[in-house]
C-alpha cells in the first residue's frame, strides 16, 4: 500500500518539482563529488553525472532508480524483524566480563 502510494505521489507536478528533482539532483551532486576524487573529469549538472573525457553520462530518475531499491530494502527488513531482532541483539553493547 505505501509503495502504490509513493509511486501515485510522485507522479504529481506537486511531488516532481519540490521532493524528487531536488532530491536526485542532490544524489547526483554528492555522488559526482565521490566520483571526483578518483576522476577530476566527471561533472554534475541537475541529475546527471558525466565525465568530459567520453560521451558517458549517467541520470538519476527517482522512480527507477532509487525508489525501487529502498523499497527492496524497506520491504526486506519489515518481512525479516526477527533476524533483524536478533541482529540488534548481537551488536549490542560489549560484555564486561
């Protein structure tokens, strides 16, 4: 149900223009500043990473690429609360002992 609504949210001008262009955009940007640090050609403008050495370019889309993941990933851990339970546990603070 939140999935189905996410995807009608973002499909609103409303939704386009002040959550998901500012917020690929931004992907983009610190991404492209990683990227920098191994390759000083790469450049970001809105939501595209390029570099200035080939014809490569990379855009950001949040439906496609973004929203799905995280939602894999939402899912995944609401389906999984036991291991992840146990994982909590686990990583707890260390004994005294």
């Amino acid at each position: 149900m939140l999935l189905a609504l996410s995807f009608g949210l973002e499909l609103t001008p409303w939704a386009q223009a002040w959550l998901v262009t500012p917020w690929t955009d931004a992907v983009a940007r610190v991404a492209g500043t990683l990227m920098r640090m191994f390759d000083a050609s790469i450049s970001t403008t809105g939501n595209v990473i390029a570099t200035t050495r080939s014809a490569f370019a990379f855009a950001f889309q949040f439906g496609s690429l973004i929203l799905p993941a995280v939602a894999l990933a939402v899912l995944w851990v609401a389906l999984n609360q036991r291991f992840v339970a146990a994982l909590r546990r686990r990583s707890g603070p260390p004994s005294s002992s």
